[in-house]
C-alpha cells in the first residue's frame, strides 16, 4: 500500500467503535435498570407478604382470645 491509501484509511475504525461503545453502554443501563426493577419489586412483595402475616397473626391472637375467654 502507498502512504496516500494509508492515511485515506485511517480512522476508519473510529465509528465502529463509536458504535460498539454506545450500544455497550445502553446494554449497560438497560440491565441496570432491570435490576431495579426486581429489586424494587421484591421488596414490595416482601412488605406486602408482612403486612398480610402481621393481620394474620393479630386475627389469630383475637381468635384465640376468643377462644380462651
């Protein structure tokens, strides 16, 4: 190759790793993002679960008072 086809060539690789690096971040923040989403989820699905043991627990309580009483 002669220089004037060399430099004509250079930076040829500058977008595709432009590109390669942008759709690697979104990859990123897409699955970041799904993480919080879960998490979040999870946690709200244990608070609801605690909330409905802890009425349970006191119907129990009243039902054993009830009971005893």
């Amino acid at each position: 190759m002669n220089s004037k086809a060399i430099n004509r060539e250079s930076g040829q690789a500058l977008p595709l790793g432009i590109a390669f690096l942008m759709s690697t971040i979104l990859l990123g923040l897409v699955l970041f993002n799904t993480g919080q989403t879960a998490s979040e989820r999870s946690r709200l699905i244990n608070t609801a679960d605690a909330a409905v043991y802890s009425g349970l627990v006191w119907q129990a309580r009243a039902l054993n008072f009830q009971a005893y009483t």
